[in-house]
C-alpha cells in the first residue's frame, strides 16, 4: 500500500511523483512503465518514489483511485445541478447528451484513466467497487429524468453508457480514422436519439 504523506513537503512530493506515473503510463502502459523511469520523470531519487510507494502496483492504484474519485466528482457535481432543477429537468436524451459530453471532456483531460482502469494487476475487488460506484453515479443521473425512466432501462443505461466512453477511447486510437471527432459526435447522437422523447415508448 501507498504511505499517506503528512507534511506539505511530502504532498508535494508525492503529488509530483503521481504526475510523473501519469505521464510514463500513459506513454509505455503500466506493464511496460518501471519505477526508475518514473523517478527520473519527476526528477526524483528511486529511494523517493520507494518511500512511498513499495511497489509500482502500490502506484498504479493510488492514480487510478485519485483519477475515479475526480470522474465520480464530476458526475456527482452534475447529479447536483439536476437534482436542484425540480421541474425543469431534461428528458433523459438531453441528460445523455450532456452525460456524454462529460464524459468525453474527462477522458480529454485524463487520458490515463482507461489506461489504468485496465491494467492486469488490478485488483478485481477494487476494479468491481470502483465500477459498482461509476454505475451508482449514472444511474442516479437517470433517475433525476422527466419524464421518469423506467428501472430497468436505467439499470442497463449504467452499463452501457460507461463501456461507450472504451469505445471513444478506442475510436481516438484508430490512426487511419480521418475525422474522429465526426464518428465520435455519431456515436452521442445515437445515444440520444435513443432515449429521447421520440423513444420514450420503448419503456
């Protein structure tokens, strides 16, 4: 496990060193990524990054709970905003719409986020909690709907809606893609039209 820091000094230190693990995994991937490659990205001794982290899984962990916990912040800010509208609460199209947007604007701003979520040595407990949450939060969202959604569909709608952010991810790898912006502005239009107003039969 991680060591929690309890000085300023040490904070800084080791919020340096967690950007500095972003970057080398986002470049190498974690399996690839060493300790010393990380260190010396942050300008770091070895001794440094050991001290507190023990391992680079030990790492990995605290930047992939760090990037949940700012992605589950997001959600929740927007769950906030909605539930603060009785009465003038979007339909649960436009609410993908902007679900979507949000999600898309995370990944933008942290690209690791996947990189990590998929990582081997990932604990399974810990992946399944992080997911249980991620889905809670979208749910939640769905709820806040009007007009009401039925359960089951927002059941599948917190599944869905998280593995489409994998397919964004994807679709942005494809070198050959020429307008990845287009395919992707597609693929929200879809999930919109798919739960707008038009479509609101289907529950």
């Amino acid at each position: 496990m991680a060591k929690a820091p309890r000085r300023r000094r040490g904070r800084d230190r080791v919020a340096a060193l967690m950007a500095a693990a972003r970057a080398v995994f986002l470049e190498k991937g974690t399996e690839a990524a060493t300790m010393t490659e990380i260190a010396a990205q942050a300008g770091a001794a070895i001794g440094s990054l050991y001290q507190f982290f023990p391992t680079k899984e030990a790492l990995a962990e605290a930047v992939h709970l760090e990037e949940a916990e700012a992605m589950l912040a997001s959600l929740a800010a927007l769950r906030t905003a909605m539930a603060e509208r009785p009465g003038r609460r979007p339909d649960a199209g436009a609410l993908a719409d902007r679900l979507f947007r949000l999600m898309v604007d995370f990944l933008d701003a942290h690209p690791v986020f996947i990189v990590l979520a998929d990582r081997r040595s990932i604990d399974p407990k810990r992946k399944q909690a992080v997911r249980r949450r991620l889905r809670g939060e979208v749910a939640a969202l769905f709820a806040l709907a009007e007009p009401k959604v039925a359960p089951a569909r927002i059941e599948a709608m917190a599944v869905l809606i998280p593995h489409l952010m994998r397919v964004v991810v994807a679709l942005r790898g494809e070198s050959e893609l020429a307008n990845r912006a287009r395919v992707i502005d597609e693929l929200r239009a879809m999930l919109v039209a798919h739960l707008g107003p038009k479509a609101n039969g289907r529950d």
